[in-house]
C-alpha cells in the first residue's frame, strides 16, 4: 500500500499601498484632499515625480515623469516635495498591522509587501478574509487604503493586488491560475521590461498563451536566463518562498542637479547632501558598507559608475563626500555636463553596532 502524498498550496498575500506619497499627504493635509497632488520636484525644477494622487492621474501624470510635464498635463496641480520621515513611520504601522497574521512578511518597499498566511497567527485560516481584514485595518488605523492580491504564489498575487486599483481586493484561484496566465499580456509578466516586450511583440508573443508555445530552449535562446523563468511562470509555476526580514543589498540617494553643468562647485555641493542623506539612511538602519560606488549621469544621459571598496565599512557622511569627490575627480568628466549624480554603499558590514566602529582607520584593498 502507498503512502498518499498531500500537496499543501500556500496563501499568498501581496499588499500594495495606494499612491501612498500621496494619500499620506492627503491624510496629513486635508486641503490637498479630492484635488491632483504631485509628490516630486516643483514644476521649475529638473524634479520628478514620485508619486501622483488618483485626481492627478486622471490627467495622464505618472511616477518618473518630469514635473514640468506633469505641470503641463495639470497647471493646477498641487505640487508638494517628499516627507519621507511621514512615509517611514506610515510604512512601520502598515508592517504592524501585517505582523499580526503572520511572520512571514517579505517588505519590497515603503508601500508594498508579500506575506505567507499559510499558517496564519490567529487562525483565520482564509487568505481573503485575513487581506479584507489587513486592508480593514489599515482604512480605520491610519486612514489609508490599499489593493490586495490573493493567490497561492508570488507572481500571481502580485498581478492581482494591481487589477482593482483603489482598494481593491482580487483573488486567483489555483483553478483559475492557468487561464489567468494564458490571458495575461506580456509587459505584465515580471522582469518584462519595455525592450524585451517591444521584442517579444515583435515576434508575435503577445499573451502568455502565446509564450505557452514556446519550449524551454526556444525562450531561453532569445530572452537568456529569464526564458526558463517565463516558460515555468506562463503555466503558474513560481516556487519563490516570501522571505522574512530580506536584507537590502545596497543604501542609496541619487539627484539632479538644478541644471546641466560641469562645474566643480556645484557638483561638490550635491555630493555633499547627497552623502548626508545616505549617512541618516545607513544611521537608521544600523548599517556600514564596504564598497563606495558614484553614479554619473550625462547631458545626453549617457551613465557611468566608478567604485571604491576598503577593509574597513564606512557609514560617515563626510567619508563619503571625501570619496565621492575622489571618484569624480578619477572619472575625467572634462567638458561633459552632467545632469545627475548618485551614490551608493553596499557590502554590508554585520558586525558591532556603529557606535563601536565610529574611530575605524579606513584602509583601501589592493
């Protein structure tokens, strides 16, 4: 006699705040209510958007676009620059509520997370019942909204939690799964970039049923790695677990600097804000990195990085000015204007806390 195997599918939840920039400042301010409210930049900036509100939207702004388009798009548009403190703080009572059904929460930013409730905290047991009562929560709490996605893997419920935006709560079943997919256009498929979806339409892979007649080798022969992840995702197959408490990989700030130039002084002054923006974030986070790395963006928008790593982590601001201007200086710009600068720290460091590494030498690797 065999032993019967039991196949346990697992719940998954996948939690997107609504503009959340915006309906954090909507919440905050209640002259901005019911009126289109641009995150970003100021319209005489070279800003851009961060997030936009429901009402702003509706005239075409979308995150990334310049303010000065959005402006065009909406002259009476409120234009309002980041909190990002407000935002922290929301984000940190949005992980409580999450932390109230389960452990298993895998934060992707600010605004968004998966959870597993396959195993719930308190019992509930129904994965829609526990994101109608999360989302519940959230409403009556802190006074904003958020869409839900449900399914049994992360993909699926990623896609989901985007298909009733505002406040919206969709569900995919596993019966459902197959059909979902086969009608799912392609520039919603993860890692589906505009290129690769201008080249998948190109061959006439519109849909996910039209990927569904690709083999295995075929898709990885014109997409690399990804085509073995959108051969098995096509048919519903995504075994990523969510991970608790992922570490970042990297803390970075990165801005544009109010008008094309090369000149040194200006540049120094962004690096230089820049790197104490850095410094709070790693502060914050109790982190140190090892690797320095400075982002170069052009006139033309041509991109450029250089690095630096050290023995030593590092998490001062004024290390990482120092650096910065070294690295800038090593770059050779010449007479190319730049139009943003960026920098970045990774190679975390996970040893005593800060405060005992305040004194460190800094020492480069050869």
């Amino acid at each position: 006699m065999s032993e019967e195997t039991t196949i346990t599918l697992r719940k998954i939840i996948h939690i997107d705040m609504d503009a959340f920039y915006a309906s954090v400042e909507q919440r905050d301010f209640p002259e901005y209510r019911g009126k289109p409210l641009v995150v970003g930049g100021k319209p005489d900036s070279r800003g851009v958007v961060s997030t936009a509100s429901y009402e702003a939207r509706q005239y075409g702004i979308r995150s990334a676009m310049s303010s000065s388009k959005a402006y065009q798009l909406c002259p009476t548009a409120i234009f309002v620059y980041p909190r990002f403190d407000a935002y922290t703080a929301a984000s940190k009572a949005i992980r409580e509520i999450f932390s109230r059904y389960t452990d298993l929460i895998e934060p992707l930013s600010l605004d968004e997370a998966y959870l597993d409730v396959t195993e719930d905290k308190l019992g509930i047991g129904s994965a829609i019942d526990i994101a109608q009562s999360i989302k519940d929560a959230i409403k009556n709490e802190l006074n904003l909204t958020a869409s839900a996605g449900v399914s049994t893997n992360k993909f699926v419920a990623k896609v989901a939690s985007d298909m009733n935006k505002p406040d919206g709560l969709t569900f995919i079943g596993p019966s459902k799964i197959k059909a979902f997919m086969e009608k799912l256009p392609v520039e919603k498929f993860f890692g589906v970039g505009k290129v690769t979806a201008a080249k998948m339409k190109a061959m006439q892979l519109n849909t996910g049923a039209d990927l569904k007649k690709l083999t295995e080798a075929q898709l990885i022969a014109q997409f690399g790695k990804s085509g073995m992840f959108y051969y098995k995702i096509v048919r519903g197959i995504d075994e990523r677990p969510v991970r608790a408490n992922r570490e970042a990989k990297s803390v970075g700030a990165e801005d544009t600097l109010p008008e094309d130039t090369n000149d040194d002084v200006v540049m120094h002054d962004l690096l230089k804000q820049i790197s104490e923006t850095v410094s709070k974030r790693l502060e914050k986070y109790q982190l140190s990195g090892k690797t320095i790395t400075l982002k170069i963006k052009f006139a033309d928008f041509k991109l450029i990085t250089r690095s630096r790593s050290f023995l030593t982590p590092i998490h001062q601001a004024e290390v990482m000015y120092k650096e910065a201007i070294k690295l800038l200086e090593e770059a050779e710009l010449g007479a190319s204007k730049v139009r943003l600068l960026g920098i970045t720290l990774s190679r975390f460091y996970d040893g005593p806390d800060i405060e005992k590494r305040e004194n460190n030498q800094l020492e480069f690797e050869f």
